[in-house]
C-alpha cells in the first residue's frame, strides 16, 4: 500500500520524490486519520464515507454509538484486520479525542490519537475552507 504523504494542512506533499509517499502502517495510520476526520455525505462519490460529526457532537450523547461509528470506520479502511482498543472520550468544552491501536496487514500495528476542535456549543471549529480543525 502507498499513498502520498499530507503535510500539517493535511495538503498532499511534492518535490521531494519517494519521500513525498507513505507505505505500509504509516499509509494505513495516515488513511484512518483522513477517513475518521471525515463527515458523513462529505465525500461526492461516496456519501456513506465518514462519521456523523454534527449529530454526535451537537445532538446525540450516546458514548456507545460514537465508538461503534468511530470503530467501524477504523475498521473498513483498507489493510485494518483488527481494532486492539479505543478511546473516544468527548470533554466540556465539547472537544473529542481519539485514541485508538489497530493491528494491520503488515507486522506490527498502528497507534495514534486524533483530537476534533469544536466550540462551546458543540459546533465543529473550521478553516476558512471550511475543512474540520484538528489538534
């Protein structure tokens, strides 16, 4: 598996030949973050791709079902045999963090923490493109 690395923007990167692409668990660990970052009926050619952001973050409050929608997106990205262990733990001020190991493909696995920004009313913190803020 190889996919083009994503700077701190999440913008693909250029210019520095094969060290501009990810293979093996780093490409699996770069396509969770992209694919869990996502929102649902964000994505034109795959409208079930993603979580459901808004909902849980401003309406629902059913841990379970953040887990579950969290972990069945970890889950079917490509080269995910396995999900070891999760944490989705949302804070007062509305903030979510991701915590998660996955066992893959390769040898090894895949460990690593997401955090999606939102404000005091559970509305999700963007960029002037509209693109989600993550920390």
């Amino acid at each position: 598996m190889i996919v083009r690395a994503l700077d701190s923007n999440d913008d693909w990167t250029f210019g520095q030949s094969k060290a501009n692409y990810l293979n093996y668990n780093p490409a699996i660990a770069q396509c969770i973050q992209t694919r869990v970052s996502s929102f649902i009926g964000n994505c034109y050619f795959d409208m079930a791709a993603g979580v459901d952001w808004f909902n849980f973050l401003a309406g629902s409050k059913s841990q379970l079902a953040l887990e579950l929608a969290v972990s069945a997106v970890i889950l079917n990205t490509y080269g995910v045999i396995g999900v070891n262990q999760i944490s989705v733990l949302l804070d007062r001020n509305r903030n979510i963090s991701i915590v998660y190991n996955v066992t893959t493909i390769f040898p090894g696995s895949v460990s690593s923490s997401l955090l999606i920004l939102t404000d005091e009313l559970g509305n999700i913190l963007t960029d002037e493109n509209g693109n989600p803020l993550l920390g």
